[in-house]
C-alpha cells in the first residue's frame, strides 16, 4: 500500500508548463564536457557530457584545498619543503619556485595552490596531512565518494597527467559545490593576488597572480564570477570550475576539455543561460495525496496477533523550485516505514519517513506521525479466591465494581460447559428441540381448536347424565 501511495503520489505531481512568450536560446560553447549547477540546491540546470570521464588537470587542487582545510586547525603552522616536494614535480609545470628547507604557512601554501597553481606546494601540502601524497589521494578519493562524486579517481594531490586520474563535469561541480561552503575557501578563489613576504630561503616577495581571467578587469571578466579554479595539460586541455552568484541565484560551472580562452567565453555562455532560466515553485511532494497504514502486532496466547492498524500522514509539503521544463522523472522517493508496530502507538509519534530526491540530489526528509493511538490489548485476570493478590496487580475498587457482571457471566457459562460435547450437541441436543416442537405444536393446536373441543366434552358429558349405566359398560 505504501509504494502504491507513492505511485499516485509521483503520478498526481505535474509540471505547471507556464506559456513563456521570449524564448531563451541554449547556451553556445566549444568545450567538450559541460555542466550549469545550481549551487544552493545541486539541481543541474544544463549538461552536456556531464558524466564522462576526462582527465581535470589542475582544477584537482579544488579537492586538494577542500582536504587541507578540513584537516587544518592552524592555518598558520608552517610547513617545510622537502627534496621530494620540490624536485619531485617535473620543472616545467606550475611552481612558485619553492626551495628545500624553506617554510610557508599553511595559509600561504593555500593561496599558492589555488592562486598560482603551484604543484610543488600541493604536493609538500598532501605529505603535511596524509604522510605521503599516496596516502593523501586516498582521502581525496574517499571524499570524492561522499559527496557522490563516484566517477572520480585521484592519483595525485595536483592534477599532474598520470594514468586513471580521472573525473567528471557533474563531479568537479559536487566538488566545488562542497569546497564554497567554506568561506576561508571563498575567500582564497575570490582574491585577485596575493603576497608571500620574504622566507629564509627568498629575500624578495613573492606576488601570486590569480590564472582565472574572469575575476581580472579585461575581456574576459564577468562581474557574476566570485572565484575558481583553471588547469591546463594537453590531454586534458583547459579545464575550469567556476562560481558565481547574482540576484540571490548561485551557479557553478564546469567546462572540461576546453580550447584555450574559449574555456571562458564558454563559462560566461552558460552563465548567462543560468542567470536567465526561469524557475518556478513546485510542489514536489503533496501530502494530500499519501496514505499509507501499518499493523499494530502483539503477541496474545502465544501467537502475533495484530490487534489495529495506524494511520500515517506526513507532517508537511514540500515545494522546490525548478525550470519550466523539469519531469516528473526527475523526482525520486524512498519510503522508510517499519513492517509492524508494537503497542502502544500514541497519535503523533514519528513512525516513518519519505526521503526526497530531484535529480537523485536529496533535497528533504518528510516525516510520516501515527494519526492514532493503539493501545496494548490486557486480558481482564483476577483471583477470585484472594482478594488481597487482585489489590497486588492493581485492580481498584472501581475497576471490580465495572468488571463484576462480566464475572457473573463467565461464572454461569462455566456451569454449562458440559454442553461443550460431542455427543450432546448432535443426539441429544437435536431430540430435546424436536420434543419440544411439538408439544408447542399441541399446545398450539388445542388453543386454535378450543371451542370444538369445549362443545365436544359438554355434549359427551350431558350423554353419560342422560344415561347414566353408559359410564359402567
């Protein structure tokens, strides 16, 4: 009954197509892979190769920082360069010329990482946390999974090529979605430039320039974007993750396998097309239209016995907002109700829950209350012989008073109990009913013919007066 409830449930939901008179026009781009999130819900507003695997690059580091932050309690405990962090990474990718032996706050790595793109910090940043940069992409891809980014594998802490380091446009933007909640993250992304003072190995300052373009004045600026992340290899080619926020709406963007600058123009392109969507309020979950029951069982003379049946509704509706052309297919319900109830149940106690998914994206929880109380089922016992062990199990005086006729009749009915017989109920039973039919049938029969035999006996009567010696013969 309760999956049914949510057939009609799902089938009762309906889009409310409104007539749009301006036609918005789908977003043109050059990358390969892309995808339009909303980042308050996680609803996907446009995909396009949304989940194929393709190589990240550097926007990895999203996930990098998302661990170091989450690892940190000190952002400004210094970490040392080793050998291996270094002159580990081959001398052509993105450094911020980094010495052994000298120190950086964590702080400094982090807007190092994410400003510049330095892959020797990402690394000596993994080793810090995890002990080796092996152990750290072990974290990484466990949290990849937890936010249900599961087409994701990370081999490295910077995105350098390395065979199966994989990942998704839907899962970048789940990453980055994830990453913005924290606002030292946000903080860092949105920062045009940042300095790291003089160390004991560089006497000069070091300035770190931001690689996203779309945060500098210029042609590809946009005054939408808050911050995010670029990377670039030539199997991955240009890769970016992008943030960005306007009129109480908040995107995220990821453009995979992009051509040069276009990886800009594209985000700025899906942008626009996200800005413009109009949404509408839907109720996605209509508790008018669920109906669901569970039996209340208790074990009554040693068996399961179901002795009611509760009610459930759920406590409210759920309305969402969602674009003009969204499906029913969309939304998705999972039902957590218990087989059987034991007793008592009290009206209003939370029995179960519907679970609400747009997108498979959990959006809420609805909780399912009893909508009446099931009490347990007490068999009246009493020791008629001690009046003082009936006072022991707390039978008042009231209670005796209420239940006394109850144990006049089981007194009478087991006087009769010899009637509860074989032989009795099918010979002698059946000749005592038959007897009395028809001595009810004489008696009906005399009362009906009262008269003729009232004349019969008066006439007989005054015979034997009239001739008296009749009487002797």
């Amino acid at each position: 009954m309760c999956f049914f409830a949510l057939y009609l449930l799902a089938a009762k939901i309906t889009s409310v197509y409104a007539e749009n008179d301006t036609f918005l026009a789908l977003p043109e781009y050059s990358a390969d892979a892309v995808v339009l999130m909303d980042a308050n819900t996680g609803l996907v507003l446009y995909e396009d190769e949304a989940r194929t695997e393709m190589y990240p690059a550097s926007i990895t580091k999203i996930m990098t920082a998302l661990i170091v932050l989450e690892q940190t309690t000190d952002l400004e405990e210094r970490i040392e360069f080793s050998d291996e962090s270094v002159w580990g990474i081959p001398r052509n990718s993105s450094h911020i010329y980094m010495d052994v032996g000298e120190t950086l706050s964590i702080r400094e790595a982090l807007y190092a990482l994410m400003l510049e793109s330095a892959n020797e910090v990402s690394v000596e940043l993994a080793t810090h946390i995890a002990g080796s940069e092996d152990e750290f992409a072990d974290l990484m891809n466990r949290r990849a999974v937890s936010l249900g980014a599961f087409d994701t594998y990370f081999v490295n802490a910077s995105g350098l090529p390395a065979r199966g380091h994989v990942t998704t446009a839907y899962d970048m933007a789940l990453i980055m979605r994830e990453a913005i909640r924290n606002p030292i993250f946000v903080e860092i992304i949105s920062s045009r430039r940042f300095d790291i003072p003089p160390t004991e190995r560089q006497s000069e300052t070091r300035h770190l320039l931001n690689t996203n373009r779309q945060i500098h004045p210029g042609v590809h600026y946009n005054e939408a974007v808050i911050g995010g992340k670029t990377g670039w290899t030539t199997a991955a080619g240009n890769t970016l993750v992008s943030y960005a926020a306007k009129d109480e709406r908040h995107l995220i963007v990821t453009v995979l396998k992009g051509d040069g600058a276009a990886a800009f123009t594209d985000t700025t392109a899906l942008l626009d097309y996200g800005f413009a969507l109009p949404l509408e309020t839907v109720t996605i979950f209509d508790a008018s239209t669920y109906t669901a029951s569970v039996p209340v069982i208790q074990e009554v003379n040693g068996s399961d016995t179901e002795i009611g049946r509760v009610l459930l509704a759920p406590e409210k509706d759920l309305q969402y907002e969602l674009p003009l052309d969204w499906s029913p297919s969309w939304l998705r319900y999972e039902l957590s109700v218990p087989e059987t109830l034991a007793p008592p149940v009290a009206a209003g106690e939370a029995v179960g829950r519907v679970t609400v998914y747009v997108q498979d994206i959990r959006v809420d929880e609805i909780v399912l209350t009893a909508q009446e109380d099931v009490l347990a089922y007490s068999p009246v016992v009493q020791d008629m012989a001690d009046e003082g062990e009936a006072a022991d199990v707390g039978v008042s005086l009231a209670e005796e008073a209420a239940i006394a006729p109850y144990e006049r009749f089981a007194f009478f009915s087991g006087r009769l109990a010899f009637l509860n017989n074989e032989y009795v109920l099918t010979l002698i039973v059946p000749l005592a009913l038959s007897g009395l039919a028809l001595v009810f049938s004489g008696l009906a029969a005399v009362t009906r013919n009262r008269r003729r035999l009232r004349k019969l006996l008066k006439a007989r009567k005054a015979r034997f007066e009239r001739y008296p010696h009749y009487r002797y013969k």
